[in-house]
C-alpha cells in the first residue's frame, strides 16, 4: 500500500537537504578526505620501519576487520539517518549525543591545527618559485666571509625551516611574536577554504574535481621522474624487502591498526555528514570498500613515489660523503685532480693509512655506508619540509618539482580540510544554530572566522610546539573512544535489524549479524565488545524495539 | 762568474719562499673541475701569469706601486696544482707582511678569478677569506608577489560568489511574496474547542523519531 500511494517516507520533507550533483562528487569528496597528508608522510615511514614488504599483512589485515566496517558503520548512519554527527547520534538516543559533540569537537580542533600545517605547505609553494630556491644556500654573515653559523652547524635547509619559516623559539614557554609571514599565509588559507566550502557541498563539489585528482597526477609525474633518477632502485629494494621477523613484535600490529584507523579519518564524523546527502537508495556497502581500498592504494603508491625519490637522494648524499672523503685526501697529499674514482677510495685510503696513518689521522674523514644514508628516514613534517625540500634540490629543474610537490601536498591538505569543515558545518546547520534568515554563505564565514581567530596562535614562534601538542592529545585518543561508542551505539543500542535490510528491497545496509561480527571483535579497544555481541545477537528479533524512545500514541 | 750569484739567488729564494714560511700563502686550483674537457695544462708561462697578477695586485696597494714580477716567488708547485707563494720588497732580502698581501689579494680577488676562469671555490688562496658576493636580492621577495596575486584572485572569486549568492536569494525573495502571505494567514489561525486550542492536542502525543522508522511501520499492516 505504501508503493501504491506513490508516498517514500525517507524522502519526504527531505528535498530541501542539498544533494551531490553526482555519485562521483560524492567518491571524490570521501576519497578526499580520507586521502590527506599522512598517506605520504606517515604511511612510507611505517612501512620502512616495519620491515618493509612485511609490514601490509598486518595493514591489510586491519583494513578488511577495522577500517572498513567502521567506515561502513559511518556511511551507513549518515546515509539513512541524513544528519550530521550530532542529529545521527541525537537520534539514535538522546542520551548518545554527546558522542556526536564529541566528534563535533574534534573535528573543529583538527580543523585548526591541519590548516596550519596547509600554512607552512603554501608559505614552501609561494618560496619555490624563484631559482636559486631559496632553501639551497645559507645567509651570508655580517661581514660577508662566509655564512651564518647557525646554518653553517644545522644545513640550509634546516636552517631555512627552523629560522625563516618558523622562526622557532627554545622551548614552548617562550611564545615569542607573531611571524607575519606565516600569519599572512594564515589569511589566505583560510581565505581559500571559506572560497570552497562557501555553499557547502555545492562549491566543495565543484572544486574536489580538482583538489582530489591533482595530487594523483602529480604523484604519477614524480613517479615517472623518481623511477628514471640514478639511485631509485636502491631506495625501493630497501623498502619493498621484507623482513618477516619484525611480525612478531605486537607494536607493527597496533600501529598498523592505528595506521588504518587515522587513515580513513574516522570518527570524525565527516564521513557522516557526507553520506548523508546521499539519496536513501545509495549503496553505501561498495561506496565504503571501494573509498578504503583507493585510500590504501594510494598509501601505496604514494610510498613507491616517496622511496624511490629518498633512494635518489641518499645514493646522491652517499656519493657526496665519498667525494669530501677523496678531496680530503687529494689536498692533504697533493694527487692531481680526480685522480682517485669513488670506487678506488677504499684501496688508497688503505695503502695511505699503512704508509702514513699519523697524516690520514688528522683528516676529517666520515665513514660513508649507502645503509645509513637509506635508514635516515623521516616521518611527518620532517619528511615533507626538510627531507624532501632537500632531495628536490639536487634535481634538474629543482623549482618546477618544488611547486609540484608543494602544489599536491596543498590540494591533498585542502580536500581533507572539506570532510572535517563539513564535520563542523553541518551538525551546526542541522541544529539551526542561527536563525532562518541568516544565509549558508554567512555561517560558514563565520566559522571560518572563528577557526582563523583560534589558530592565530599557531603562526606564534612557538606554534609549532603547540601544533605538536595538539596532534598528539587532540585526535588519537579521543577518536578511538567515539569509534568505540560509535560501534556499541550502533550495534546495541540502535539495533542490528534495524541495521540489515528487509528481505527482497535493496537498501542501504546489507549487512546481517556477519558483518557486524566482523566490526565486532577486531576493533583494538574492542575487547569488551566481543561480549556485548554475543550477548546481543541472539536478541536481534525483537527488532531492538523497546530501545526507541517513540512515544507509542 | 755568474754562476755564485745565481746559486746565491736561488738559495736566498729557497730561504724566503718554502712550505709554511712567514707570510706566504698556500694557493690550490683545481682547474679540471671548474672547466672539465677545457682544462688548461698548469706549466710556467700561467705561473707567470699568476705572479703577474699577484704583482698588479700589490701595485694597488698605496706604498707598494713598486712591485715588480720577480719580487713574486713560487715555491713547491705539486701536480694538485698547488704551491706556495710569497712578495719580496725590492731589496729581496725580506718578504711583505701576510696582512698587506692578503688585503691586496681580497681587493683584486675577482679580477685574478677572471684571468684563470676559475672561481673562489676553484682557485683558493687558504688562510685568505674572500669577501662573498651578496646573493640577488630583490627588493620585493618573489614570494610576496605570487602571495598577491593568488590572494587577489581568491578575494574576487569569493566576493563574486557572494554577490550571487545575495542576487539570488534577493530573486527568489521577489519571486514568492505573495504565496507567503497566504501560507501565514492560514497558520495563524488555530481552532479552539471548548476554550482549548487544538493544535497541542495534535502535537503532544509523541515525537516521530524517523531514524527508528522503517517503511512498512508508517502503516499498519493488515
């Protein structure tokens, strides 16, 4: 009778909610978001450390048991329930609220400092187009016979990252100014986000055609240069080799299992808002394991890119250690020029440490190993500000890479800056926060303008010590409590009929009590959870109903 | 006859220029590296050059215009291409003070450069610092200039997207007045029976919670 009348519940009243114009918008947006920054610089670190090859078993393993039934849980809610995070758990029960404000919280707090990290990023594009760039040599000292002897002792590029960028101060009780360069760069990004999320999802939805296919081509382009420097090789077969033993140690699990987590951005509740201007119909099961394995595939390909690049780079810092070693010894006992290749350096300095050690003694020689070189691997900021500024510089053409490279870390930043501004807008859209009359484009200047206001405080000398602060306490902790709350909300309290579908319609969720018991066990603060299922399951006939709070008229 | 006094010559040469005497230099070029295949052969007429140039250095300086060529003396030249040097006075019995020779040679640094193709990291004169080049330094930084130019660009695009944003609403405003006014006069009246409204009667048997509602629940069955 329902059909007959013409009547779809789900959709009525709902035709005010804004859409996406179509299915891609929406892909490209959940791909954006979980896309970010730490699929190039956190990813090819945890694969180096883990033992390389050796380290996607567990990453896979967390994916198929973690990452995408949590991600599925979160579309799934979006989609059916079509609110943010604070209607999705307000309606779940009122009393899961604060799970939703929660996730609201967070999503705000990252919000501030992951602009600032998109600050130091654009400040680097802005630098690079100039050549000589300007991290490749050090200031010149007072009277002009040399250079600055903080450079001279920490490189240039340190010295160009520490001084004039951030201009840091000793330790974090020491505020210092406000650097107007970064606080000018703070401006424009903020400027930049309002421009895109200005309308929501209908100017983020034009916009993520760009900002999230940019980094890929920009990735292949790398990919291509990387493959075809000298040294690529050496810097793949050192990631790729696996090492089986380092299984066994209980860290790479649980790393691996955050790794996937924070990968996917969960919990922060912009997956929820996203799915939730789907149509009801959506088929959000193939949306979620489609959105992680393009997100781990891209992890991987992205560390292809990054290792054959780091290989380049210390082949090249290894053959610049032999080279001082040789012009040593040519000065010190006067051989012609280039008389000694790198190969034969081992054998000469050999013979001239028998025939006069006391003269080879006095040289400043370094040992020179290709491993070390290799193991010198960065995560985070470091990798993407100094290791790799550092390695850009020694390629032909080193600005056109330099505004690539920045240009993608830019556009990888901003389309994940949309999932967690939408994780801020919508529930405050949901809520009717500010009165009717007020427009969307004034609401989200809005936020922008509080948000700018709170990360003035990054641009200060000691901002980035804050902004450490805030990554290590603001987001991990926190948002494996709400994934937790997230599944036992889900699964107990919302119940898990209501979950799967009835028999013969399609609709969103297909999943019956083996998927969830998938969701179930393998959640890593999950173990208590185990119990509740077991407990739950067998009761999923009673549809759950006596946890509604309808008033039964 | 000529002989003593060319003995005589070489072994007070021998005296003034040798490895770490007072106020000689030690110079090193490393000309294969500077100019790869056009790498010239070190041999006597480019130490010639090279005293030549020495001695026009000091003839800058003030009480020195009498320097001649041979008031320069080479010493020890290695197949590195290094050697020694120091300036004699014209007496050549003693040898210039180190500060006056490395203050002549800074001064003329890039002309003895130019005269070998060589630069200050190629030809080197140790223990004398040469006086760097200041690196190009605009006087707007490049960095300002791209920063005005995207801001610019995101400033209009943002200001025209709210400009349309207000057309359009403004549009729409125009549009739907008179269907307004008929949809609040029919809202505002409510019915009272009895002397109570009716509208709380409608609204005060339960919320509605559609998350928990499923299609066949809106009806009941049969």
């Amino acid at each position: 009778m329902a059909q007959a009348s013409g009547l779809d519940p789900l959709v009525d009243g709902e035709d005010e909610r804004p859409k996406w114009d179509n299915k891609l918008q929406y892909l490209l947006s959940c791909i954006g978001f979980a896309v970010g920054l730490g699929n190039i610089w956190r990813f090819p670190y945890l694969c180096q450390t883990y033992g390389g090859g050796a380290f996607l078993i567990p990453y896979l393993i967390a994916l198929v048991f973690e990452g995408i039934p949590l991600f599925y849980i979160e579309l799934a809610i979006g989609q059916r329930l079509r609110k943010g995070s604070i209607g999705v758990w307000t309606s779940i029960s009122p009393y899961l609220g604060g799970v939703g404000l929660g996730c609201f919280s967070v999503s705000f707090i990252v919000c501030l400092y992951y602009n600032t990290v998109l600050v130091w990023v654009l400040w680097f594009l802005l630098n690079s187009f100039q050549d000589p760039l300007p991290w490749s040599t050090c200031p010149l000292n007072l009277n002009r016979t040399g250079f600055v002897q903080e450079c001279q002792g920490s490189g240039t590029v340190s010295y160009f990252w520490y001084r004039q960028t951030l201009n840091i101060t000793a330790d974090i009780s020491n505020s210092g100014t406000i650097q107007w360069q970064l606080f000018l760069c703070l401006v424009a990004c903020w400027t930049v986000v309002y421009l895109c999320v200005i309308r929501g999802i209908e100017s983020t939805g034009k916009v993520i055609y760009f900002t999230a296919l940019f980094p890929y081509l920009v990735l292949t382009i790398f990919l291509i240069r990387g493959l075809t420097l000298p040294g690529a090789t050496e810097g793949l077969t050192y990631l790729f080799t696996p090492k089986m033993q380092i299984l066994q140690n209980p860290r790479v699990w649980l790393d691996a299992a955050t790794q996937i987590f924070f990968s996917l951005s969960l919990a922060f509740g912009g997956h929820i808002a996203f799915a939730s201007y789907n149509p009801p119909r959506n088929n959000c099961e193939k949306d979620a394991v489609t959105i992680a394995l393009v997100n781990s595939m891209t992890s991987l390909y992205a560390s292809i890119t990054i290792f054959s690049i780091m290989g380049f780079k210390a082949t090249n810092d290894y053959g610049r250690c032999l080279d001082r070693n040789i012009l040593s010894l040519i000065n010190e006992f006067d051989f012609p020029e280039q008389s000694i290749p790198r190969d034969e350096y081992p054998t000469v300095l050999m013979h001239l440490n028998a025939t006069q050690p006391e003269r080879v003694a006095r040289l400043p020689l370094k040992t020179c190993h290709l491993d070390d070189f290799l193991d010198k691997s960065a995560s985070g900021p470091g990798l993407a500000f100094i290791v790799f500024t550092e390695a850009v510089l020694h390629m032909p053409g080193a600005p056109a890479w330099s505004v690539l490279f920045f240009g993608m870390l830019f556009t990888l930043g901003l389309s994940s800056m949309f999932g967690n501004m939408e994780g801020v807008i919508t529930p405050l859209l949901d809520m009717g926060v500010l009165p009717r009359g007020i427009p969307k484009e004034a609401m989200t200047g809005l936020v922008c303008l509080v948000c700018f206001l709170s990360a003035m405080c990054f641009t200060l000398q000691s901002g980035s010590y804050w902004l450490e602060i805030f990554d290590n306490f603001a987001a991990s902790l926190n948002l494996i409590i709400f994934a937790f709350l997230e599944v036992v909300g889900v699964i107990y309290v919302y119940g898990m009929k209501r979950s799967s579908s009835p028999q013969g319609r399609r609709s969103c969720t297909r999943a019956g009590c083996r998927s969830s018991a998938c969701s179930c066990p393998s959640c890593p603060p999950c173990g208590s959870q185990e119990l509740l299922w077991f407990s739950y399951c067998p009761s999923t006939d009673r549809g759950g109903r006596t946890h509604n709070w309808r008033e039964v008229q | 006859m000529l002989w003593p006094l060319f003995f005589l010559v070489t072994a007070i040469h021998a005296e003034l220029c040798h490895p770490d005497a007072e106020n000689a230099f030690k110079v090193r070029l490393s000309i294969r590296t500077a100019l790869g295949d056009k790498a010239y052969v070190w041999d006597t007429n480019e130490e010639y050059l090279f005293r030549a140039m020495v001695a026009f250095s000091m003839r800058k300086v003030p009480s020195r215009e009498a320097t001649e060529i041979s008031h320069v003396l080479l010493c020890n030249v290695t197949q590195r291409v290094s050697f020694w040097f120091v300036v004699t006075d014209p007496s050549r019995n003693h040898t210039l003070p180190a500060v006056e020779v490395q203050s002549a040679i800074r001064m003329n640094r890039n002309r003895i450069n130019n005269a070998f193709f060589l630069n200050d990291r190629t030809l080197e004169f140790l223990r004398i610092p040469s006086t760097l080049a200041p690196p190009m330094d605009p006087s707007v930084p490049i960095w300002i200039i791209v920063f005005g130019v995207i801001f610019c660009i995101v400033i209009v695009a943002t200001a025209l997207l709210v400009l349309s944003g207000i057309r359009h609403r403004r549009r729409n405003n125009k549009g739907l007045p008179g269907l307004d006014d008929a949809e609040d006069k029919c809202e505002n009246t409510i019915t009272v029976e009895n002397g109570i409204p009716c509208d709380p009667l409608d609204t005060k048997g339960g919320h509605i919670n559609d998350g928990f509602l499923t299609e066949d629940e809106r009806l009941t069955p049969l």
